[in-house]
C-alpha cells in the first residue's frame, strides 16, 4: 500500500484560487480512479494511457488541459517527480474569432 501524501505546510504552499486547488484534486482524483490505486504510484505509461482515456472519453481540450495542468502541478511540485511528465503534451486548444458585422448587419 502506498504512503499517505502529507500536504506542505501553508507558508510553502502556492496561493492558488479555490477553483483552481478544486480542479487540481479533481484531476489526482481522476488519475487514481483510472489506474486503480494511489496516484504516487504512476508510471509514465499509466500518465500516457489516462490521457488516451481523457481524449476517448469526449472529453474537450480545454478540460483535458486543466487536467493536465493539475496533474503537472501535483508531480512536479507535490512529488518532486517531474520526469513522469516530462513527456505529457499540452492540447492545444482552439481560438474563437469573434463575429464581425458587416455595416448592414449593424444598421439592422
């Protein structure tokens, strides 16, 4: 069984928004139900294989990307393991251009 992760003392820890800590848990949370045991315990070939799963799944870039960004946080800052991530690639996500009216469209 995998050791309990202690979490930093508060004058270490970065000041991160509520939604953004939630959202970082939220993807840990994810990892270990996908592989089944504690996330500590990944391998790059289970990180790869979630993100497979994340992209099967329908899930859209901007959620995979947070999830991502999480999970970056977590090994590389909470674990000191950033070489399990070194391989994990941003998903690029697409820019909207706004809608520009034509002058009629305005005077409309």
């Amino acid at each position: 069984m995998s050791k309990h992760i202690e979490p930093a003392p508060e004058r270490d820890r970065p000041k991160f928004a509520e939604h953004t800590q939630a959202g970082y848990i939220r993807a840990v949370r994810k990892l270990a139900a996908f592989i089944g045991r504690s996330p500590d315990t990944a391998s790059t070939e289970d990180l790869r294989r979630f993100q497979l799963h994340l992209v099967d799944a329908g899930n859209g870039p901007v959620t995979i990307k947070a999830t991502i960004t999480g999970l970056r946080f977590f090994f590389d800052v909470t674990l000191s393991q950033p070489d399990l991530m070194a391989k994990m690639q941003h998903v690029h996500v697409p820019r909207k251009l706004p809608v520009i009216l034509s002058p009629e469209e305005v005077s409309a």
